[in-house]
C-alpha cells in the first residue's frame, strides 16, 4: 500500500490520534478536493447583497462555505457584523478595560489547557495571546457569563479559522449572546434545559436507543454536554466542526441538535451492542472516527437527511416546555 501523502498533524495544527486512518483519508480527500473547488466556482457566482438569507444562500451555505470566505461569511450571517457596527464601544477599548484579577487568574490557568495537542498554541507566542485577550474582554462586558469553561475551545477554534483576534471576539458574543442563550451562565440554565429537549427528540425519532441508553444508565449530560457547550470542538475532525458552524451561524441552534438526532442514528447498532456504562461513553467518544464524520461532506449531507424536518420553532416550543 502507498505510503500516505498527510502528516501527523491536520491543516489546523492538530496532531492526528495513532489509530487515524490515512487510507481512508485519502480516498475522502482526493474527492473533497475537486467539492472544494467546484463550491468556490458556485459562490463566486453570488452577487449583490450575497448574504442575504435566501434559499439559495441557505443551500450553499449547508453545502460548505469555502475557507477563505469563511470569516466575512461567517461574521455576516452570524449578527457578528451587525454587533459590531453597531456597538458604542470597540474591541479595543473592551481590551483596556480589563482589570478583574479573579477573572484574568481563571483564564491564564485554562490557557494551557486550551489544545495542548495543537502545535500552534504551545509555540506561537502570539496565538495564547489573542486568546486571552479575547476570553478577557469577553468576560468583562459580559458579567452574567464572565467565563466559562468550554469558551476558551471556541474562542480557539475561531482564532485558527478566522486568524482575527478581533473577529473571533465579536464571533463569540454573537454565538454565547444570541445563537446559545443560558448555556454559559452559572446555573447553565439553558445547557440543561437543552439536554432534556434531546432527550425528547431521541424518544421520539429513536425511540429503542432511547431506551437502551436509559436502561444502561447514561445521563445525557455525561454523553453530550461537550457536544453543546464546546459546539463539538474536541469531539469531531476540526473541518467537520467548521461545516456544522457554517450552518450553525446561519440557521441557529437546531443545527446543535440535527447533527446530535444524526450521531446517534448514524452509531445506532454500536450503541445497541453496549451492554455497560463504561462502553457507552467510549462508543460516544469514539464517534469522532466514523468513516462518514472524517468525510464532513458526506457527513453534512446525512445531517439533513437524518434530523428530519426540525425547525427552531419546534426547538423553541421544546425549550419553554423543559425550561428551568
């Protein structure tokens, strides 16, 4: 077999897990490649007002926002842009404004933490920085969430895919401010009342896993909880994580849950087969290496094929009903 042509560390600096299937990589790649450009063709073909929703726009975006859009694309269609336009204060004087010790103590202590197994965040002196900068001047306009654990992996995420300290600022309030509401508080109010809607979807669209999990003993905060507060950050392949922010941005919070509704469909015989806690939780953890989530085209694809029609306005419904 031909040696593989990919490093040990992806395109976003992260280090690949020993067992990582390079065949299987290349197969997906030789034929992502040639999607990559053909997408970029098609938005290239958008004119006038390009982010303004439409059904076209909505189709383009699901199919993959190429890379070197991703930032405006992603600042537009997220509120982003309009926050920052129209806030009274910039970023930088949000960044001088940084003066609660507690706060900068608890951010300078997850830094580290932050992707220890990305090479860009050890040895780009310049990368922790905006990091911090960005969780500081976050926590400190916002005093209801100040920081949370589980930020610092989004506000990471956002700084490799954006290379903007202050995008990814403005990004993040966006997300935590108005796409994520509650999750980040102390009581993590909108987190836990975000578990009981899975848990009602599950029963309705997978009703034997459902029950499996439950007999088994699996609750679902132990399972999921890093799938809604980290945005799957640390749970899927990066790229795959950036095509379901794509969607995220544009179509909100049911995104969260349509690719949850798929995971679970798409590992429903290897959930069934668990007979244990312990096994369980290392099915879920293991998702992340299933053939079609490495192929985050195909994988996107299987989302909306599997979710069924879930809008916000069910998800909406759902929330009031479980809301703590």
């Amino acid at each position: 077999m031909a040696k593989s042509t990919y490093s040990k560390v992806d395109e976003y600096g992260f280090q690949r897990p020993d067992d990582f299937d390079y065949e299987m990589y290349d197969n997906f790649m030789s034929q992502y490649m040639r999607v990559l450009v053909r997408r970029a063709q098609r938005w290239s073909t958008l004119k006038g007002n390009i982010y303004k929703k439409t059904n076209t726009l909505k189709r383009f975006v699901r199919k993959g926002i190429p890379s070197d859009r991703r930032t405006e694309a992603w600042m537009h269609l997220s509120g982003a842009q309009f926050l920052k336009t129209s806030s009274p204060v910039s970023y930088s004087l949000l960044k001088k404004q940084i003066n609660n010790e507690q706060i900068i103590e608890i951010i300078r202590i997850d830094l580290p933490r932050t992707f220890p197994d990305n090479i860009f965040f050890p040895t780009d002196e310049q990368l922790p920085k905006m990091l911090y900068n960005v969780l500081a001047a976050f926590a400190h306009q916002n005093k209801e969430v100040g920081y949370c654990q589980g930020l610092n992996y989004i506000a990471g995420l956002l700084l490799l895919a954006t290379k903007d300290e202050e995008t990814s600022f403005w990004l993040l309030k966006a997300l935590v401010e108005q796409l994520l509401p509650q999750y980040y508080i102390a009581t993590m109010a909108g987190l836990l009342t975000d578990l009981d809607v899975l848990d009602e979807l599950l029963q309705k669209y997978e009703p034997v896993v459902h029950r499996h999990i439950h007999n088994v003993g699996m609750p679902w905060a132990m399972g999921t909880t890093k799938w809604f507060i980290c945005l799957f950050a640390e749970v899927l392949p990066t790229e795959t994580v950036f095509r379901i922010w794509d969607c995220l941005f544009y179509e909100g919070s049911k995104i969260i849950f349509r690719v949850a509704i798929a995971l679970i469909k798409m590992h429903k015989q290897e959930i069934l087969h668990t007979s244990e806690l312990g096994e369980l939780i290392g099915c879920f953890k293991n998702m992340r290496n299933h053939r079609t989530v490495v192929n985050c085209h195909e994988f996107m694809k299987e989302v909306f094929r599997l979710s069924g029609n879930l809008s916000n306005n069910q998800i909406e419904k759902l929330r009031r009903k479980h809301k703590k």
